[in-house]
C-alpha cells in the first residue's frame, strides 16, 4: 500500500494529479464527460484537495463534488453524498477509510473506499476547512472562529476542543496536520500557529 497524501503534505506529484483532475472540468460542457466517466462538471466548480493511498486518489471541492480515481488519475469517475456544498480537505487513512469536510461543519465519512459516503454530526456548525487522522479512529479538524473539533472513534462521535477563544479574535484555522498523537500543529489567520495544546485538549 502506497503512503497517504493529504492536505498539509501534498508532494508535486500530487499537486500535478490534482491539476489533471482539474483539465479534465472543461468550461460550459454540458455533456457527459466522454470516456472519463465524469457527470456535468461545470466551469465554475473548484477542486479544493486531494488524498491519494496508492493507486487510487480523492478529489473534493464545490459543490460537494467528489471524484474517484481507482488507475493513478487515468480514468475519473464521481462519487455520491456531498450534496451541494462545498468540500475543502479530504483524507484516508486506508484504501477503505475516509473523511471529508466543508461548510456548515460538513462531515462525510466512507468505510467503503467512497463507494457510499454518510454524515457526521459535527459539534460546531461552523465551516471545517482541513483535517488530520493518524489511523481509521483518531482524528482532528479545524475551520472557522478558530474551532478545533477531534475524534477518538472515527467520527461517531467528535468533540468540540477549541472555539473562538485567542484574545479576543476569531481566527479561521486553515490547516491541521498531526503525525503522532501527542504531536500536532494547526495554522490560521492573523499569524497563528497552535502546537501541542490540541492534542492534550483530545486526550491522546
């Protein structure tokens, strides 16, 4: 099994399949996209991130769209279950176990690879703007008002460990990115840079 690539730690290699993910939205086509399996992707939809464990990749963005690619971003098909809002980090930590988030405190979660993706309940609905899993269980998201939410069972159930509390300002948190579980860092507006709290906040 290849490594897993998510927001935070994207390589020009994946950046470059995030980008041909992108090619393939040609402007004002209503056709189906032929031979590539994608239904009406429009113009004006935008690709916010990309997860890869080996051959198979997961693109995300707005609205809710969620494409699949299962032979390295040879052939690209769409996945079911954002509905119309927007999606801006998604992660896996297996081939079959994935995240994504978006606006509103949108939870998805897959235990199928993607095949069905289903809501979580978020403690905030605020928007979660990336998000970080060591394994299939422990996780951590951050979005607006400087909110940090985590898990410690795949998403049944998430707590809400930070909001809007950083003298008197209201950060958003942008990026989240935890490589072990007492190890983690999430960055936002205005300078910000959190480090070790949050995983002490989880429990971990």
């Amino acid at each position: 099994m290849g490594p897993v690539i998510s927001s935070g730690r994207l390589t020009f290699a994946a950046l470059a399949l995030l980008v041909a993910a992108s090619s393939l939205l040609v402007a004002g086509r209503d056709a189906r996209a032929e031979g590539e399996g994608i239904d009406v992707v429009m113009h004006r939809d935008k690709l916010y991130d990309v997860a890869i464990v080996g051959n198979k990749i997961w693109v995300v963005g707005f609205p809710g769209r969620i494409l699949f690619s299962a032979d390295a971003g040879k052939t690209w098909s769409g996945q079911d279950g954002g509905g119309g809002e927007a999606l801006f980090s998604v992660h896996f930590a297996n081939e079959s176990s994935g995240w994504a988030v978006g606006r509103d405190g949108l939870i998805l979660a897959t235990k199928d690879g993607g095949a069905h993706w289903a809501p979580q309940k978020s403690p905030k609905d605020v928007h979660l703007f990336d998000l970080s899993f060591l394994d299939d269980k422990v996780g951590w998201a951050s979005g607006f008002f400087g909110s940090v939410i985590g898990t410690k069972d795949g998403g049944a159930t998430w707590d809400l460990l930070r909001y809007s509390d950083v003298e008197g300002e209201d950060p958003s948190l942008n990026g989240i990115d935890f490589p072990t579980p007492t190890s983690g860092w999430t960055v936002g507006e205005f300078g910000i840079v959190l480090g070790d709290i949050l995983s002490r906040m989880l429990g971990a």
